[in-house]
C-alpha cells in the first residue's frame, strides 16, 4: 500500500495556521488529482485547496472549525486503488461528487412535493464552493430553489436540484411543521466577527451621537450628476458624497481619524483617510478599504467604493484591500431604519452610520414643507474623542450635507 500525506501549505502573509472551513470529500472517497477538496479560512477568505495526488481518502485532520498548522497532515490518501463504495465510484467516474457528508441543513423526511421554476430570480446567494459545482456541471444557479436565509443555497439544496434533473422527479418538501434544531457551528468569518465585536465592546466605551440631517438639496443634486451620466453602472449613491464631506470635517478633527495601538499605548493620528466601507456580503461582514480616500474626487470615490465593496462580495479581494481603516462609514440602505449604534471597527476611534432616507413634514421659516430627513448616527471611542468634538464633527459633516455645494469648495 502507498500512503501520500498532503500538508498544509503556506497559503501567504505570514500564515502560521489556518482553520478548516468546510470538505468536500469524506473517508472513503476515491480523489482524482487537482480536485477541490475543500475550503481553509485565513483571517479574510476561504482558500479552495486541491489534492496533489490521485487516490483514496483514508484520514482527515479534522472537522470544520479544527485549526490546522502549516506543514501539518491535511489529507491522507491511499495512492494504489479506488473506494469500494460503488455509488461513491460510480459518481466519480461520471466526473460528479455524492451528497456532501457536511451537509449544514437536517431535513425531515419528505411528505409533499413542488415543481422547480424555471424562471430565474434576482441575485443567487450561495458558496464559492456550490458556485464552482455548478459551474462544472453546467447549472444555472438561478434556477435551484435556495432553503437558507435569504433564498442562500445550500449543499443540500444543490444535491436535490441535481437529483431532480437526473430522475424527472420533482424536489421533495416537508409540508408538515418541522421540530428539528440546526446546530450552526461558528467557525470562519463568522467565527472572526464574533471575536472582533465582543472585543470592540468589552474594550471600547462608546459614545453615540445621533443627528437629524436635511438632505433634500443633496437628493436633488445627485439625481441631476446621474441624469448627466450616460453609464447606469457608474450613477451616483448618498455613500461618495459622505465620504467627501467626511473627508473635510476630519481636517478640523484629526483625533477622529485615529487608530489606537493597545500593545504600545499609543494613539496613531493618520494624515492620509483610508476609508472602511462595511459592507454586507454572503459569508458576512467585510469592511474593504479605500486606501487615500482624501485624494478622491466625487466620481472617483464612488468608482472606488463600488471596486472594493463588489471585490469583498464576490471574495476577490486582496488581504490588503480588506484591513488598514482608520475610519469606517456603515449603511442599510433601505433597512437603515430610524438610528443605529454601530459598533466600532477596532482599531479604529469612529464610525459613522447611514440610515434610512425619508420624507417628512417639517417646519421651514414657519410653513410646514415635505423634506427629505436622514439620520446618521455614529459611535466614537470616548477615551479618545471627547463628546463635544465628536458632536461638532458631525455637525459639519451635517452642514455639508444639507448645502451640498460646500463639499466641493477648496480645501
């Protein structure tokens, strides 16, 4: 018998040691060369690593969450025959994986049965790894009927789509009222924000600030830039015009755009503004960075935001596109609700929110008039930024906003 140990290679950066994220295979599995056999997360994606060799899977070095070193046994295989399992071999010979061993949803057996639609919905939400499945088996993603939140697919989901297109049968459902409990282990991204959050508030005192802002004239001026602009795919959203006024208040208020060096006790005022964008992505929170976001006109930072925020979406994003904030803007969009209290994104001394745009009736020079109102609500670190600064940056950022053209007045 060979035996063929693949290791953990160095995936870059400095890694040490990376976490597993998810198989794709299970003991017992015959494994052609270069095929995927599953995911390992650094601290901002999920590395897809392929098997160096042909072979039978006869040890893995743990299950999704296990921390792996660099240079230590990933995968063990058997070099020198196929699994005995038919159904397993059969399903690779015609170039396609069984059911996922890992699979994260627990059904009850089926007692009902609906047709697949094959109109296709808006934006699929699912993983790289069923992205790449369907790729290879040639499905529109689109079409498989998604069980997670939000419409995600699952492996489940995929596996009974493919099922479903093999036998003409329809995708089974339960209609009777499940008592089953997910376990939801919490490992990769999701494992990091935990982390980071619980930190930020246990060692953060914040001090929220919430203000009122008018952004009627502000609405009207965006609407008429993307009227002038031909290209839908470049149109203006509220976020540029932010993150340019936040570019002159921090002029007046430096220690606002400060990041905090806890082993050193020392507090890094920044001249340059890397702008951290939150953004909501599949896998979960992502903050990507425009570096020099004070070197940016309008056009050019909404060019910019929209890059770094599809590029933490789609997980092509570079480790460096994805730290080095020195202040962060987070938006809802239409969920941005009434207020919020964002939390702040360590290292960082501020983040300032965006909520939800809305028209209200409001009293102007006497007359009750329809304005456009939005909040933005923000949170600073109150060991760095006294209240009265942090108010009085906001109030400038307010007063740019509700007269517009003062954004672009010189520096």
């Amino acid at each position: 018998m060979s035996e063929h140990i693949f290791k953990l290679p160095d995936l870059g950066e400095g890694t040490v040691e990376s976490e597993i994220g998810e198989w794709f295979i299970k003991l017992g599995d015959y494994v052609e060369e270069e095929t995927v056999v599953g995911t390992m997360m650094t601290d901002k994606a999920a590395v897809e690593l392929a098997s160096p060799v042909s072979g039978t899977v006869t040890k893995l070095a743990g299950e999704p969450g296990d921390i792996v070193a660099v240079g230590a046994a990933l995968v063990t295989f058997e070099t020198n025959k196929k699994g005995s399992d038919p159904v397993s071999a059969e399903l690779a010979d015609a170039g396609e994986k069984g059911p996922d061993p890992f699979s994260d949803v627990t059904e009850d057996s089926a007692t009902g049965s609906v047709n697949v639609s094959e109109e296709p919905r808006g934006r699929v939400v699912t993983s790289p790894a069923i992205r790449r499945r369907a790729k290879e088996a040639g499905i529109e993603l689109a079409l498989v009927p998604g069980t997670g939140a939000g419409g995600r697919i699952q492996r489940v989901d995929f596996d009974n789509y493919l099922k479903s297109q093999a036998t003409g049968a329809p995708i089974a459902r339960s209609s009777t009222p499940s008592t089953a409990v997910k376990e939801i282990k919490v490992i990769g991204l999701r494992r990091i924000i935990a982390e980071r959050m619980t930190k930020a508030k246990q060692e953060i005192p914040h001090f929220a600030y919430v203000e009122e802002i008018d952004i009627t004239e502000l609405e009207a001026l965006r609407k008429h830039l993307n009227n002038k602009n031909a290209d839908p795919s470049s149109r203006l959203t509220l976020l540029p015009f932010l993150g340019l006024a936040l570019m002159r208040a921090l002029q007046e208020f430096p220690q606002c755009n400060s990041t905090y060096d806890k082993e050193r006790n020392m507090l890094l005022q920044h001249e340059a503004v890397h702008l951290g964008v939150a953004t909501q992505t599949p896998d979960g929170l992502k903050v990507p960075v425009v570096k020099h976001a004070e070197l940016h006109d309008i056009d050019s930072l909404a060019a910019e935001i929209k890059r770094v925020t599809e590029a933490a979406r789609d997980n092509s994003a570079k480790k460096s596109e994805l730290s080095g904030a020195t202040i962060t803007i987070t938006s809802l969009g239409k969920l941005g609700g009434i207020a919020s209290t964002p939390v702040i994104n360590l290292p960082e001394v501020g983040i300032i929110g965006v909520n939800r745009a809305v028209e209200r009736p409001m009293v102007v020079n006497g007359q009750i008039v329809v304005r456009l109102m939005m909040n933005l609500s923000s949170s600073f670190d109150h060991r760095f930024v006294d209240g009265y600064d942090a108010a009085a940056m906001i109030q400038r950022i307010k007063e740019m906003l509700e007269h517009p053209a003062t954004i672009f007045l010189a520096k």
